[in-house]
C-alpha cells in the first residue's frame, strides 16, 4: 500500500479554491500562517480545528488526516490487542468477559 500523507487540507482547500487567508477565516485564525504549518505537516490541528475542516469540506477525518489516521489506528488496535491478551491470562469473571468481547470488536477492525 503506498504511504499516506499525514494530511490532504493543501488538497481540499485548493479544491476549493480557497486561500490560506480564506480558510483561515473559516477556521476562525487570524492569518493564514497557522494554516500553511498543518499543509506543510509542520503543525498538528487541534480537535476543534479538525472538526471544522471535516465541517468546512463535507469529508471524514479518515479522509482529511489519512496518514495520521491511519498511524492512530494502527497503535489503537496493536494496544486492544495486547490488552484482549492481558485480561485473557487473567481469571475470568462475568465483567472481564464482557471486556473481552468489546475488546475483541476493537481489535478485529480492519487495518
């Protein structure tokens, strides 16, 4: 599968047709500084900025910020399963079964 970039909001945003002054007034910025960093991968947008871009551009934060996605993913379901492993060495009482079968849904999505 070939590499991701940390972010399409250059993508989006020409797509659009809008400057970086424009989007940052969308984003409720002062200057179109800040948005050139999250273009250049220079700077991470925080979740309020986040959402507004999915809001802005009608697209998923999977599609926005797919390689940065795809890395949280990643860690996310190495972490659940590592942890299904973790309880199951345990002894197993009716809410660590339950646990388990949340986990489990968790760590069984795709990659």
């Amino acid at each position: 599968m070939a590499q991701r970039l940390p972010n399409y909001l250059r993508t989006f945003r020409k797509r659009a047709y809008l400057t970086q002054d424009e989007m940052a007034f969308l984003l409720g910025t002062a200057s179109g500084t800040r948005v050139s960093r999250y273009e250049q991968f220079r700077r991470e947008p925080g979740l309020d900025t986040a959402l507004a871009y999915g809001i802005i551009f009608a697209a998923s934060n999977e599609e926005l910020f797919a390689g940065l996605y795809e890395r949280i993913e990643e860690g996310v379901l190495d972490r659940a399963g590592r942890l299904v492993a973790r309880i199951e060495a345990e002894r197993l009482d009716p809410v660590a079964r339950q646990k388990l079968a949340s986990l489990r849904a968790i760590s069984r999505q795709t990659r």
